[in-house]
C-alpha cells in the first residue's frame, strides 16, 4: 500500500541510517529472508531487493524473520529482560502455539508478558508469535510450486522443517495423505493493497485473503476441517483465473469475476453472500439494507456476521457495505483496505 515515492523516502533512510525513521518502517531484504530496522548496520541491500513495512507484524507475516544484528523486534535502549527472554523463546521454537501455561513454564507471568510486549511492539506475545508462525507457513507458499513439488518427489521425511513448520497450519502432513483427502493447493498473489492468499481445488476457488487478514489462521483451520483437507503450495486453473482478475480488478478494467466459487458456510451465509454479489461495482448499501434484501429487515446483525465471514474477499464484495450513517463500519482486511477499494471503485466505474 506504499507509494513508490514513499519507498524511496524509506530507501534513502535506510541508506542513510537515519535514525529519525526508527519505529517509522522495517525493511525486509528479499535475498536473505530477514528484516531490519532503518539502522542496521549491515551492508544495505539494493532497492529492488527491498520490501518495506511499516509494522514488524506485517514484516513476520510476509514471511522475514528478524535480523540477528540489529534485533528489530527489540527497542534500541531498554528493552526488558522479560521480552527478550519471550522473544528469544519464540525464536527457538517459532512454530509453537503458546498457551497460558508454557508461560509458566518459563517462569513468566502471561499477563505481565502481555501488558509489556504490547506496549514495546503494539502487538501482543501471542499476535508476534502468531504472526511469526504464519509467516513461516506463508514462506512456504510464496516461494512457490517448484520448490514444493520437488520435496513431494524426494518425499517429506528429507524435509522435516516443512512438515513441522507448515502442516501446523496447512494440515497433516503429505506423507499421511488418507486416500479420500482432499487436496487443496494454495498460492501467494501480489496485489497493490498486500499480499493475498488464494486457496483452491482443480474447479474452485474456496478462499481468498489478504495475507494480513486478522483470524486468517483460524479460517484457514476452519476450512481444512469442514471439508477434510489438506493444503499444499500450488497452482490451479482457479488461482491462475483469479490472479489474472484481480490484475484486471487493479487496473480498473474488470468489474465481474467469473472465477467458479465453492463456498463454505451455513444456508443463511450463504444466502447474505448471494445478496453480496449483486451490489454493484462501485455502489454500496447498508446492512440493514441488505438484511431487507434477503427478507429479514430485522437480521442485520446476523447480516453484518455472515458478511465477517466472507472467506473470499473483493470477489464477494463485502466492503460494499457500510453503516446506515455513511461510516465505513468494519472490515476484515482493515479499514483502509475497505476505503481504498470504495474508491478505486468509484473512480473507475
Ligand atoms: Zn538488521
């Protein structure tokens, strides 16, 4: 979502090591896999292998691990001996899923860890350590089909890093692949507003996500248990089709997706979903006007739910739906996510 100005801007500070700009962005470094602070001292890397951030969660999740030099997950000056001992925990061990009790384990109060990391980093222990998890799950898939397909061929026990990192997230690991499992294939998509993550079968899409998306491990959970299946790095028709629609979206020159759809959800989000797709491009409604579309003028908060639950963005368009009063009202993908798609829309409509 950052301009190409703003990027140089970034880029020139972190050639210049200007310390003005601690706090104000993060590089991540494509040939290495780490991010940094503006003021790293080590050797800066070429533009073109930059990517900035403006938070560290969004730095983890787009897969960089943090730089052992300049600690961007640490404060320069006093940082306490209580986060850098969670930190230092998370990094031993980042596909762990921490509970209440591993903090007790490592003689640490889960409410003081809390209280503390959230107020270093703006996230809490658990959003970090989450958002460090799906950033190795999300590794996985950016980096694409070949390396994966070539791991499927020399079989998974050689790449225990995979199956351990991977399958918390993604499913079961391949080697136990149940003869009746679905097999869904996932790929990473750039688009101007973040990273998205598409997952699909050889027909249908079943999920598309901004990467960022609060919850989107759980939704992820979600769908692999309802239908069964595991989820693998790669392509299909649907993804190739989605990805070249949403270029088309981008570009202004597309406003209905014919990307097959399988949706996952109750008869009732199902219907609220229907409704969705026929608010036109670059129009919006309100809840309660979509409640009255589906007959239920009373339902807008079950409404407003099934909406939360949209698992294929844009395409189903629930940013076209606002409150009553004109505010923009909640978005999955965040609210400025939500007002730069209104107005794309409303530009190129
Ligand atoms: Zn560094």
């Amino acid at each position: 979502m950052l301009s190409e100005a703003v990027k140089q801007e970034f880029y020139n500070a972190l050639i210049s090591k200007s310390s003005e700009y601690e706090g104000v962005f993060y590089v991540g470094v494509k040939t290495t896999g780490v991010f940094c602070r503006p003021t790293c001292s080590a050797r800066k890397p070429k533009y073109e292998n930059c990517e900035f951030f403006q938070t560290a969660e969004q730095a983890l999740i787009a897969s960089f691990r943090p730089c052992l030099r300049c600690r961007p997950l640490s404060h320069p000056n006093h940082v306490s001996e209580l986060v850098r001992t969670l930190v230092e925990a998370i990094e031993k061990n980042p596909e762990k899923r921490w509970k209440t009790r591993d903090f007790e384990k490592i003689s640490v109060d889960a409410s003081t860890a809390r209280r503390q990391f959230k107020k270093r980093f703006g996230m809490t222990f658990v959003q970090y350590a989450r958002a460090r998890r799906m950033g190795i799950a999300m590794k996985q898939i950016r980096e694409g089909k070949a390396v994966i397909e070539t791991q499927l061929d020399t079989g998974y026990e050689s790449s225990s890093g995979f199956r351990d990192a991977f399958s918390k997230i993604m499913g079961t690991a391949p080697t136990k692949f149940g003869k009746h499992q679905i097999v869904l294939k996932s790929s990473w998509l750039d688009t101007p507003l973040g990273p998205m993550l598409a997952i699909a079968d050889e027909k249908a899409l079943y999920l598309l996500e901004f990467v960022e998306r609060r919850g989107l491990e759980k939704e992820i959970e979600r769908l692999r248990t309802k239908e069964k299946a595991i989820i693998i790095p790669g392509c299909t028709d649907p993804i190739v089709s989605v990805e070249s629609e949403l270029k088309a979206y981008f570009a202004g020159k597309l406003k209905i997706f014919k990307t097959p759809l399988h949706l996952i959800g109750s008869p009732f989000q199902k219907c609220v979903w229907n409704e969705l797709t026929k608010i036109p491009y670059g129009q919006t409604k309100s809840y309660a006007d979509q409640a009255a579309a589906i007959g239920k003028p009373s339902a807008y908060r079950a409404v407003a739910n099934a909406n939360g639950a949209n698992q294929i963005a844009i395409i189903i368009p629930c940013h076209r739906i606002i409150n009553t009063n004109g505010n923009l009202g909640g978005y999955g993908g965040g609210i400025t996510r939500k007002q730069w798609l209104l107005n794309h829309e409303k530009q190129t409509m």
